[in-house]
C-alpha cells in the first residue's frame, strides 16, 4: 500500500512537518503481501498470485471497481492522476461509472495524459489493478529504495520540486487497460514510468525524504502463457524518470514479494528472463552503490544490492529521526536497519515454509533480507501440483502459529491469544513480529489464471484471518454487488449497506476473546468457501450447457452473463448471512460467558475465564490483592502507561531480538533482575520479586496439561 505514516501536520508548501512525522514505523510505512505460484507448482497448472491490501494510519477508500472494455477515439489521451487516500481515491467518469461524480463530488483533475489505445480491457479495480478479463494478475507492495520521487501536484497544487506524473496506481491500471501477458504488463509499466516519471503516493520533505517505502515490488501473472514475474522500481536519478528491473519466475518456483525489491542477480545479457529500463546500472554506479568489478561476470548485476535502501548513520532521514526520538543517527540507523531486516524476511521466510517445506526448512529464519547481507531468493522450487488455492489462502491467515514466532503467544496477546497489535509508543524501542494477516488488513485477494476465459479473482474483505474469500469471474459482463463500490459508507462512515463493514464488525468483535470467538469464525468461513467451490462446479456446468446451446459468440456472452449474476447473487447471500453471524457471535460471547439458550444449562459461566499464568501476573492485580491494597496490581516499572506495558519484560516488544527471546526475558531477567523489572512501590519489592518470580515460572505452563512444578509451589 502507498503511504508513508504520517502522524503531524502539514503545509502542501514545502511539507513542514511536525512531530513524529519521519518515525519511519515500518509497521505503518511498510505493508501488503504478495505470494506468485508458478504454473507447475499449481495444482490446477496455472499461476496465482495474491495480496493483502495492510491498511495504515490513513484509511483506503474500500470500494471494488468494475472498469470496462472500452474502445476509444483515435487521438484520445489517458489521463494520468494523483490517487486520493481514503474515499473517493479517485472521482472520474472516464475511468468507470462507478467513479463518476455523486452529490457535489468534482471530477479528479489529472496530473498528465499519455496517449491512449484504440481499445482498453476490462479488470477489476482497487487500490492498484488487479485483475483483467484476459486473466492479467498483479499483487504487491512498497519497498524500501535509495531514491524517491515526487509528483508534479499534490492535492491540486504545484510542487516545486514535483517532476513526476505516473504512480504505482495508474502504472498497474495501465497494464491491465492494454495487456494480456506478464511480459506486456511488466514493459509498459516500466516504458510509461521512464517517459512520465515515477512517483510514490504521499507527503514528505524533500530535505528528509523517507526512503522506507520509495518504490514498488510486484508479482504479475498471466492465462494466456501461464508466466509469473516480478516487478521492482524506483524513481531515477534527479527526482525523475524510472529505474526498473523485471525477472521470469521458474514455473516450478513460489515467489513472495514482502516489502523489500526481490530481484537480487540479473544476468543482463539473458532477455527471455530479464527486462530492465535504459541505463540501469548508471546511477548505481555513479553513486557507488554497486561496482562492476565486485562481480564475477560483466553480464552480472545486482538489482537489490544496489537500489534496495539500508540506513545509514549519514541519510538525512535517518538524521531527522534520530534527533526528534533523541538518539544518535549511528543508533538509530542500527534500529532501523534490524526492523527492516526481518520485517520482510520472517515473513518470506515463513511463506517458502509453509509453501515449499523442503526448501524452506533450508532457510535460517534469522537470516537478514537487506541488500547488504545474504538476503532471501527471489523465488523457491516446489514439487509439481502441490499448492491449492486453499493453501494460499491459509497463507493469508498466517500469524506464524507453532512456530517460536508464534503472536498468539505472550503477555502481548492478553489472557485469549490475540495476535493483532496496534500502534505503539515510540518511545520505548521494541519490535513486535510483523504477522501476514493483521488487524489492519483491509482486502486480500488471490488471482486464479484459469482457461476458457474463466479466471477468478478470490476477494476477502478485511483482515483474512476472520473473512472469507469469495469468487468473482475476471470477464465478468457486470460490476459486484452494490455494497461492493456503494457510495453510501466508507472506513470512517458505518453503514451495513456496505460489504466491507460486515466483515470488519467481525473481526473487531473477535478482538473481545480471540482464540475463542475466530475459532468459531475460522469455522463458518470455511464452509462458506467450501461451498463456493461447489457453486463454481455447478455454475460452469449450467453454462457449457448454455455455450452448447446458443452457438457462437452470443452463446459465450450469455455464459459470461450467467457466471456474473451467479457470483454476484452468491456475494449477496453470504453478505446477509455474515450480518445474521454477527448477531449470533454477539448473543453467543456477550457478558464474557457463552450463552448457548435460555435452559438452566444454557450458560457456559467459565468459558471465558482468564487464564491462571495471567491472574498470577503482579500487573493484573489478581494474585496481589489485599484488603489494604494493591488494589490494581504492582507494576513491573515505575513508567506510567503505556510505557510500563510496553517495557514489560515479558511483554516481548523492549525486549525482542531477531534470535529471541520472543515471550519472555533471557533467562538472567526471570527472577526479576535488570531494566524494566524494578517495582513502582519501593515498600512493595520483596513481595513483588516473589510474585515476579511465581509468574514467570507460571507462564511456562501456559496452555500445558501437565502440573505445575514443585518450584512454584514453593513460590507461590
């Protein structure tokens, strides 16, 4: 997704910012995850490719839009426009009807004009293009990179030092206008970006750009000869043009692309392979990024090592930041750079694991995906036939369960498991593990390339992990359902009228008792996929029928029809009843019971108790009461909130390292000695220490059916 977290207030002159604007909060400057299947590793023999659209501190306008085929006037132009962040991102009736102006709604005016082709295809839209009628599929996200670039306007107004007109949004959406092959897609996104300038979508001050999401990473995918690639660019050099690279993915290979480029060695000399802007070394070379004498063939280059961006003491923003967080720009670089480096790579790591077993148990969890260390294969082998969309989508769902990353685990995820973490103070130094479904997920969606112009793009609102992915055909004659591109509620306007509001209801609704409430969640979207799958079956029976029937082309436009309105009725279905399930989860978790019926037994009391390793914590006040106090617990640090949760030793955040400890303090801590550990109470510390200490051993047991050992008892 496109935008950098910014957090205080600006002028569009010169973009003065305040505050924490340039914190560079990965967790928020940095999201989406894309996974490309190769047509082999396939079980159905033709690539996929998915993403998760990661909200951040803006909102995104949620809609799915149904652009048209279109045919067009010779010497039309297409416009060229800056995307808004939240709703409308864009109001144009060019685009599609479902752009066009409503109410007092004023047409986007655009930032420049290329000229147009005589005829566009359909695709479905979001945030970028994601899938057009011909089966082109995209998924991806931003990437760290050395340079940025900024638009010719913003909100309206000239930039000075604005010379850039064609952002990651209009370049996909130009690609699925005019292309149905990867090779195409990945060629005219680069030519047009070149000619009009790369930009990246959001404020920032020329003097400190942020550097920590310049430039894009893609994975595109084709029907039509079944190609997987990968996309990487920035902005070139001077604020302008485009530097781009694009690889073929072996169609026996998985591929991620997670917030950092992927292309890593370029053979310069193979084109089947290779794509690559005019002059793609220049700038590196000129900058001493990179040298052609490092490497072992002149033919060679490396992509990521040259453009992909490590911090450094001596980068302006690194400079900027350090100084308003109150730490030397050597520290700082060093903190940033360890975020960076496994906010990709754990969860590429944890993708080849889970997709390709064999090769990912090859992979060091802890191994640092930066351009200046060994960092992680563009792509993996797989065994033939071995990844159903099933399993991609479980991806999506991921959070790292059973591994030692697991976020269900720890004081983090409260007494019920809860995986999802907010924002956080930035003034303690910490890092959670960046999960691939988060609560700040706003969309997913898996592109399926399929034959007899029946690809299907699989879309979940919402954070995956509590939605359902539902089927939409890729030629569809029609857009989706109102609620899908309604008008009449947005992120920060509720209204059951609009689809995605039902699937978030649940997913903050789960937030009450996690492991509980999405279990049952978990439970009802998968039947609602599994009978997806059997619509499907049935649907395209009904209209080969119709083909065999109605000769021709006609015969295959009416089959479209049917296809369109059958998925589109079934959205509508399961729309209504993920309401009912939410009044149901309400009546069933409220009152933090389960309510079964009105019978003497219908009443689960204890169903949601809390925890004993979370009454025994000194913190929650339980295991310390007295008559004459504490009353709400002993802290472990004598920092008012949130600062006293967040240094916590056994919250996991001050304490995390990319080895671990990632539940609790190294052992030297457990008996609670060292930082953060010391009682608020001085008067307090001997019964503290003794609590701090039973609680430690206590949460080892968590979720154990064995005993507690005999030290406890003693402890306690």
């Amino acid at each position: 997704m496109r935008r950098a977290a910014q957090l205080g207030l600006m002028t569009v002159q010169g973009f003065q910012l305040q505050g924490m604007l340039l914190l560079l909060d990965a967790s928020t400057s940095l999201a989406c995850t894309a996974v490309g299947i190769g047509r082999e590793v396939s079980s159905t023999g033709y690539p996929m490719v998915t993403h998760s659209e990661d909200g951040e501190l803006a909102t995104n306008d949620i809609r799915l839009i149904r652009v048209p085929r279109k045919r067009w006037p010779a010497g039309s132009l297409r416009p060229l426009y800056y995307y808004e962040w939240g709703y409308p991102r864009i109001v144009s009736s060019q685009h599609s009807p479902e752009t066009a102006p409503v109410g007092d709604q004023q047409e986007t005016e655009p930032i420049g004009h290329i000229p147009q082709v005589p005829e566009t295809w359909a695709y479905w839209d979001t945030e970028y293009g994601v899938q057009n009628e011909k089966g082109l599929s995209m998924g991806g996200g931003t990437s760290p990179s050395k340079t940025r670039g900024w638009p010719v306007k913003y909100y309206g107004q000239r930039l000075e030092y604005g010379y850039n007109r064609a952002g990651i949004e209009d370049l996909t959406k130009i690609a699925m206008e005019r292309c149905d092959t990867a090779r195409c897609a990945v060629e005219t996104m680069g030519g047009v970006a070149v000619e009009q300038g790369y930009y990246v979508n959001g404020p920032d001050d020329i003097h400190a750009p942020t550097l920590s999401d310049s430039g894009d990473d893609l994975l595109v995918a084709d029907r039509k000869l079944g190609e997987l690639w990968v996309f990487n660019i920035l902005t070139g050099k001077n604020n302008a043009s485009a530097i781009w690279a694009a690889q073929r993915i072996p169609p026996n290979h998985v591929a991620v692309a997670a917030n950092s480029f992927s292309i890593g060695k370029m053979n310069l000399s193979d084109a089947e392979n290779f794509k690559y802007s005019p002059g793609v070394t220049q700038l590196a070379e000129e900058k001493g990024w990179w040298r052609r004498e490092d490497e072992a063939s002149p033919e060679l280059f490396d992509f990521f090592r040259a453009y992909g961006y490590d911090p450094k003491a001596t980068n302006s923003e690194v400079v900027y930041s350090a100084r308003l967080e109150g730490k030397t720009p050597e520290d700082w670089a060093a903190y940033r750079a360890m975020n960076l480096a496994y906010y990709s790579g754990r969860r590429i790591w944890r993708i080849y694991n889970l997709l390709s077993p064999l090769e990912g148990s090859k992979l060091d969890p802890q191994r640092k995906n930066m351009p200046t260390s060994n960092y992680f294969p563009t792509s993996v082998p797989a065994p033939r036939g071995t990844v159903t969309r099933r399993m991609v989508m479980e991806v999506h769902r991921d959070y790292y369960q059973g591994t030692p990353f697991d976020l269900t685990k720890g004081v983090a995820a409260g007494p019920y498991g809860n995986p999802n973490r907010g924002a956080f103070d930035p003034a303690v130094e910490g890092w959670f593990e960046r999960a691939i479904s988060t609560e700040r997920t706003n969309w997913a969606f898996l592109n399926e390339a399929r034959p007899h112009n029946r690809s299907i793009m699989w879309f979940a609102y919402d954070a995956p992990h509590g939605s359902i992915f539902l089927p939409f055909y890729a030629a569809a004659t029609a857009g989706a359902p109102e609620s899908y591109h309604s008008h009449e509620g947005h992120m920060s306007k509720f209204s059951k009228r609009v689809a995605w509001w039902a699937y978030n209801f649940i997913n903050q609704y789960t937030e009450i008792n996690f492991q509980l409430i999405n279990a049952d969640v978990r439970r009802k979207a998968k039947e609602f996929e599994d009978e997806a799958e059997r619509r499907i079956v049935s649907w395209e029976a009904e209209a080969d029928q119709l083909i065999a029937t109605v000769h021709g082309g006609r015969g295959e436009l009416e089959a479209m029809d049917l296809l369109t309105a059958r998925s589109n009725q079934f959205a509508e279905e399961v729309l209504a009843k993920w309401w009912e399930f939410s009044e149901e989860l309400i009546s069933k978790y409220g009152r933090h019971v389960v309510t079964h019926n009105e019978t003497i037994t219908g009443v689960i009391g204890d169903a949601q108790k809390l925890p004993a390793w979370w009454l025994r914590s000194p913190e929650v006040g339980f295991s310390t009461w007295s008559p004459s106090g504490p009353y709400h617990g002993v802290f472990l640090n004598a920092q008012p909130l949130p600062e006293w949760w967040l240094r916590s030793p056994n919250l996991g955040f001050s304490t995390w390292l990319p080895s671990g400890s990632y539940f609790l303090q190294q052992a030297q801590n457990q008996l609670g000695i060292g930082y953060g550990t010391v009682p608020a109470v001085p008067t307090m510390l001997a019964m503290a220490l003794m609590t701090v200490a039973a609680y430690q051993l206590g949460l080892r047991h968590r979720g154990q059916d064995h005993a507690d050992d005999k030290a406890f008892h003693a402890l306690a």
